[in-house]
C-alpha cells in the first residue's frame, strides 16, 4: 500500500472528475452512477476500510474527547482515513444537493454556489442549499416524501 502522503494526493484527486461532473454536466445519466454512492464514494468507502482495518487495532486516542482525537489523528494512517472520510461525505452530499435540486426543479445555476461550498466548507454548503431550497419551494421539508 502507498504511503499516507501517496494515498493522501490519490483520494484528493479522485473526487475532482466528481465534482466536475456534479458542476458541469449534473444530468449526464453516467454522472449518477460516477457519483451517487456507486463508483468514486464506493472507492473511497473500500479505500477508507482498509486503512481502518490495517490501523484502528493499534491506535491511541478515540473521540471521547478532543485530546482523545488529537492523539487519534496523530497517526498519518488515521489522519488519511479522517481525510477520505470527508472527502466522501461530501461528495455524497453534493450528489445529493444536485439530485434533490433536480426532483425540486430548482435551476442548476443556484447549486452551483452551494456546490462549490459543500467542496470547500462540507456543512456551510449543505446549510446554504438548505436555504436556497427553503426559498424556492418557500417550505422547510422535514418529509421528502412530502415534496
């Protein structure tokens, strides 16, 4: 297996065509088989496994304080699997941003700023959208379903 800085630059650079692909051609039918949980967060999820089995046996630290996960993420093998963590959540939660943009019929080109948010800042991204959805079905839905 590559090292931490090696799988560091793999992962980071394997959600750049993701995220193109949600920014510039997000009804593509190929874009959701890519992005959707099925090929790049499905690689990651293996990727992220791995690195989980082959190091938490070992580990110092844990989550049951800041100290705890400062101590966890000391180790690079640690702070990678944190890293791919992110990497994949957000992309799943762009997908899900465009998706449900989509079902809603909310223009693309209002996504796009929350899209490059959930890239850069994960929660302010999803905040945004949140709001941006709020304002063009000008309802709160707890209940997709309800849409």
């Amino acid at each position: 297996m590559p090292g931490p800085e090696a799988l560091f630059s793999l992962a980071s650079t394997a959600v750049l065509p993701g995220w193109l692909l949600l920014a510039f051609l997000p009804r593509w039918r190929h874009t959701a088989r890519l992005v959707c949980a099925v090929v790049i967060p499905g690689l990651l999820a293996v990727l992220y496994a791995a690195v989980i089995a082959a190091r938490w046996g070992g580990a110092e630290g844990g989550f049951s304080s800041l100290a705890d996960v400062q101590k966890l993420f000391a180790d690079p093998w640690l702070l990678i699997a944190g890293w791919v963590h992110y990497l994949a959540f957000d992309l799943f939660v762009g997908a899900w941003e465009v998706r449900d943009a989509q079902r809603l019929r909310i223009p693309h080109l209002l996504v796009l700023p929350c899209l490059v948010l959930t890239f850069l800042f994960g929660p302010v991204g999803l905040l945004v959208y949140g709001i941006v959805r709020a304002v063009r079905t000008r309802r709160v839905l707890v209940d997709e379903a309800a849409a």
